[in-house]
C-alpha cells in the first residue's frame, strides 16, 4: 500500500523568483516541487515583502494573531502561482515593507528589529505546528538558515507543554551569518527563560538564532557532505564547532542540486542562443553577444572567465585581482557580476577602466545577465575561502563553463581537477586547488590556460561538465527519508 504524503512545511525567509539575494532563493524555490515529486505533500511559510504577497494568489485571511511582543499580524493563505505551492505568507506592514534589501536599510546596516521580522518567522511555524490552519497541519517543519532558526527552539518547548508532537529539520546554508542580537530582546521572544542559556540560544552573552536551530532541531542538514564535516572544526565552525560536534550524530550534509528547468542551457530563453552536448554551436553565439554587451573586444578564440558572486574576501576575489595581470597577458577576459565590498568594488573598477576591452564589471545583481554569464564563459571562478555549498560551480559545470575552484565544502564535492590521471579517467570536469594563496590560484589559472590551448580536450571535458547531473531527485529522497525516519 502507497504510504500517504509526508506533510512538510519549509520556512525560508526568501523564494525564487519571487524575492532573491542568494542561493538560499534558489534552494528555497526548487525544494518543494522536488520534496512533491518523491511523495511530500509540501508547503511554504514566508515574511510577506511586497513581492512575496504580490505573488501570492488567491488569498484568504488564515488567522489574526498576536505576536509575543504584543503585535498583530495577519497569516495569510494561498498560492504561489510561479511555483504552484501551497503558501502562507506573513502580513506585518510595520516589519517586511521598507527600502533596502530584506535585511538591510540603503546605507547596509541591518533592521535594528531584525531579531523581531525573523522571530515572528519560526513563531508562526510553531503556531501551525500546532493547528493554526485545522484543514492542514505538517508532520515536520523544515527551516532554512538563521532567518528561520527559532522554529526549532519554539516546538521543542511546545512539545515539553505537551501538545502535538511535530519534528524539525535544520538547514545550515553558511554557519558564518549567525543571526546575533542584544540580549535585552530575549523577554520579547516569548520562549521560556530557560532558553537563554548555554543549553540553548545564548552565545557569548548574546542570543543567536543560528544556535537555537542547532541546539533544538531534531535533526541538522548542511548542503554539503563535506561541509558537513568542515563546520565540526575550529577553522569553519565559527565559534559553533563544539555544538556541532556534540550533535554530530545528528547532523548530515545533503547536497543542494540545481533546478534544470531554470538552469538548462539548451531551453534557456534568458540566454541568446541556446545549445547543448549535440549542438554546441550556440555557445560561440552566447560569447559573442556578451562580450558585445559587456563592451570587450569581440574575440572568439579568448578564453572569458566569469564571476557571479558576492563581491567579498570570503569568496577569493582578492585573488582573482591578483590574477588579473597574469590572466590578462596570456589573452583572456573578464566579466564580473556581483556587489559587496567597497575597497573590492572599487579595484574591479578600477581594472574595467584601465582595460576596457578585457574587463567588465557590472555591479549590483541581474538574474538575466547571470544567465548570459554563465552561457557566454568558457570558465566559472570561484575561489572561495569557504563554501558550504556553492550553486555557482553547479551552473557552471551544466553551461560548459568549467569551474575553477578551491577544494572546499560543496566545491570539493563537485569539482575535480583536470589533472592527467582525471583526464585519463574520464572524471575531470574543471580545476582546483587548495592553498587560499594568489600562488595556488595562479597555478590554477595557468592548468585552465594550458587546457584551452588543447581544442579537443577542452570540449571533451566541457561535454563531460554538461551531461553531469545536479538535478534534485537524489537530494529529495534523500529528505524524504530524513523526515519519514523523524515522524515514525
């Protein structure tokens, strides 16, 4: 007998392509319909920004709730059209509507009622977790980074007043944005004060919403295997590393995956020409047109590198500045996506106008302009001191641009270096290296230089990138048995 659908409810903070400002969107938007495809019957508990409720059909007033700190929101229910899910959405005016980014005002310095907009986020999980919605209740609650991090704390200590059993899931997406605020806003949490404690959510005196999902999740996930491992040490684990290795037999790494019906070259309207392992033909168009839009010189035989990033020390870009010489004079291009830092910028800049026809930086983010990146470049830089995951090298490997990475988190665990035993074997598909040095990446370079240079081999390990699969079916059911294992 077929078992019945496992119900989840996923608690993110954004969703593409309704409201993006990294990978958490992609992960967050690809998830559910994967999670219903392997027998989950899934939905999904958002903040209600504006382009959140815009999305949001057929709605109909769930609930009037009051918040532990005494303010009423309305939890709204319906559709999100794009991803066709079933939706709730938080409606706080007073908390999600303003200028900037979600998190930030325009100047980049954070909400200072942060610790509120994303409290409300794991409350209302726990609020139906416990009935608020009597047509549908989830038998586990999955919660994504520190946005959504209390839920777990909330439904553990409902469980201890003894109402309904629901379990939590986890998910670390980068354990170096924590969520840390002033320990004065604990009274308005409405958790017991037993929670604020080293058995709990407070951290060096302050309380993190990181530490409270990793303290009272019934289970963690990361997005790597080799994350996973990485974040149990004192290098990675971010003042978090002795939690984590006490509930080591708790915690799991599970790769994120990239959604072919977004990321697929070949029926990509987003790119100019679409093309595939039997018809490659189209990515020399896709460069041509880049490199027209972008202002760098038309040149076809040039290999064009590619960074679609976070502008920040974190993610290697110092290293790609001191590569530029060097990547420059051996004929190649640059184009760069990206914002972050101001000092890195400022030298991207800085390095588009002394070059103009080998440089171009775009700043800020462009959805479409990524895609044209990733279709148009013969190679994906993404040297990255850490990297829990990584979508970036997975777009890559799936549009023929092969990624140029260091052995880290999700990068190690999709990447393998084109050195001559990979080669021989049939199993490199880019390039590696492991120092965070200028010297480690430049080596790295030269291997992508060098390769280029040898036509046939070249195409034989793009095609080989190209028809690897990063789709989500291995990653769902690998959910799907995390969540049957925790309700039984």
């Amino acid at each position: 007998m077929r078992a019945s659908p496992m119900k989840v409810l996923q608690v993110s903070a954004e969703i593409f392509p309704l409201l993006k400002t990294g990978g958490l969107a992609d992960i967050a938007g690809a998830l559910p319909a994967a999670l219903t495809a392997v027998g989950c019957d899934v939905r999904v508990l958002l903040p209600g920004f504006a382009s959140i409720l815009q999305g949001l059909a057929d709605a109909t007033v769930l609930s009037q709730v009051v918040t532990p700190w005494g303010e009423t929101v309305t939890l709204r229910h319906g559709r999100l059209a794009t991803l066709n899910v079933h939706a709730y959405v938080i409606d706080a005016p007073a908390l999600y509507h303003r200028a900037g980014s979600p998190y930030e005002d325009a100047q980049r310095q954070p909400y200072a009622d942060n610790y509120r907009r994303f409290a409300l986020l794991g409350w209302m999980a726990d609020q139906l977790a416990q009935g608020l919605d009597p047509q549908w209740t989830p038998q586990v609650v999955h919660a994504h980074d520190w946005h959504a991090a209390l839920a777990p704390a909330y439904l553990a200590f409902s469980r201890e007043r003894q109402r309904q059993r629901v379990a939590s899931v986890y998910t670390v997406h980068n354990l170096a944005y924590q969520g840390v605020f002033a320990p004065q806003h604990f009274h308005e949490l409405g958790l017991p004060d037993a929670a604020f404690s080293i058995n709990g959510l407070e951290f060096y005196g302050q309380i993190s919403f990181m530490k409270a999902g990793l303290f009272y999740a019934d289970r963690i996930t990361t997005v790597s295997p080799t994350y996973a491992q990485e974040i149990q040490t004192p290098e990675q684990g971010c003042g978090l590393d002795g939690l984590l290795r006490a509930r080591r037999s708790a915690l799991s790494g599970i790769l994120n995956a990239v959604d072919a019906s977004v990321w697929n070259p070949a029926t990509d309207k987003l790119i100019t020409s679409g093309y595939s392992t039997s018809k490659p033909a189209g990515k020399a168009r896709c460069k041509e047109a880049l490199q027209t839009e972008m202002g760098l010189a038309v040149k076809r035989q040039a290999p064009l590198f590619g960074v679609v990033s976070r502008l920040t020390e974190q993610k290697g870009l110092h290293l790609v500045l001191s590569g530029i010489d060097e990547l420059l004079s051996r004929g190649g291009q640059l184009v760069v996506l990206g914002s972050g830092e101001g000092w890195l910028e400022a030298a991207l800049r800085e390095q588009a106008r002394k070059h103009p026809q080998s440089v171009a930086v775009r700043l800020g983010y462009d959805e479409a302009l990524a895609h044209r990146i990733f279709g148009a470049t013969d190679v994906t830089l993404v040297p990255s001191r850490f990297e829990p995951c990584g979508l970036t090298q997975m777009y890559g490997l799936s549009y023929g641009s092969l990624p140029l990475v260091r052995r880290v988190g999700g990068l190690a665990d999709t990447v393998v270096d084109c050195t001559l035993e990979d080669l021989a074997a049939q199993t490199a598909n880019g390039f590696v290296f492991d120092d965070f040095t200028a010297e480690a990446f430049s080596r790295a370079l030269r291997r992508a230089f060098a390769l280029y240079a040898r036509a046939d081999e070249w195409a034989e390990v793009v095609r080989r990138a190209m028809q690897q699969d990063f789709g989500w079916t291995a990653s769902a059911e690998k959910y799907l048995a995390l969540y049957r294992e925790l309700a039984s």
